[in-house]
C-alpha cells in the first residue's frame, strides 16, 4: 500500500525512523537526502523489520524485494515526518494472537 500524501516542504528534509530489527521498537530519527522523499517500513520473514528512508518511484513489491534481498515481505511507502512508525502489531504479534484465539476457542468447546 501507497501513500501519496506529501507534507513536507521542498527544502526541508523528510524525516523518518531508520532501523533494522529494533528491539523495542525504532526510535532513531533521521533526515532523509534529498533524493529520498519517502519513509519506509517492511516486515520480512523471518521476522525482520526494516524502517528507513526510500524513493517513492522505488515503492514496489519487485524493487523492494530486489533491493532488501528478502522474498517474503509486506512494505508501506509515506511521505510524511515520522510516517513509518510501527503501530505495534508485527506479522509474529498477528500470529501469536490467532494462536491465543484458537486455544480459547478450543477451550471453550471443550468444557
């Protein structure tokens, strides 16, 4: 998924969080080159989690892929300050929760 609002303001940098599998989640901030209009996070398998600046034109499944040298991947391109902050819920938190469901689930019926 895309996002082509733009916010920023021709000389100013873009700011961005940049991380590779951060622990507790990205804290680190940094300014975009001038060539770098996008922010960008991708969650990878095994987990892997990747938040940095990118290139709009460069927002795609293929490019991305090529370039992470990941083949299973989701992405999402924004190109607002800060845009690429984790909401908290990784492709592993999606998994664990579906297991909690099920065993409840299965606890249910069998009582």
């Amino acid at each position: 998924m895309r996002d082509t609002k733009v916010e920023h303001h021709k000389g100013h940098s873009l700011e961005c969080y940049s991380c590779i599998n951060p622990a507790n989640g990205c804290t680190t901030v940094v300014s975009c080159s001038h060539n770098q209009d996008t922010c960008f996070i991708v969650e990878a398998m095994p987990p892997k989690t990747y938040y940095q600046c990118w290139m709009f034109d460069r927002c795609s499944f293929k490019a991305t892929a090529k370039s992470l040298g990941e083949k299973e991947l989701q992405y999402r391109c924004c190109q607002e300050n800060l845009c690429n902050k984790s909401d908290g819920t990784s492709i592993s938190g999606k998994t664990a929760l579906l297991g909690i469901l099920l065993l409840v689930a299965v606890w249910r019926f069998c009582l």
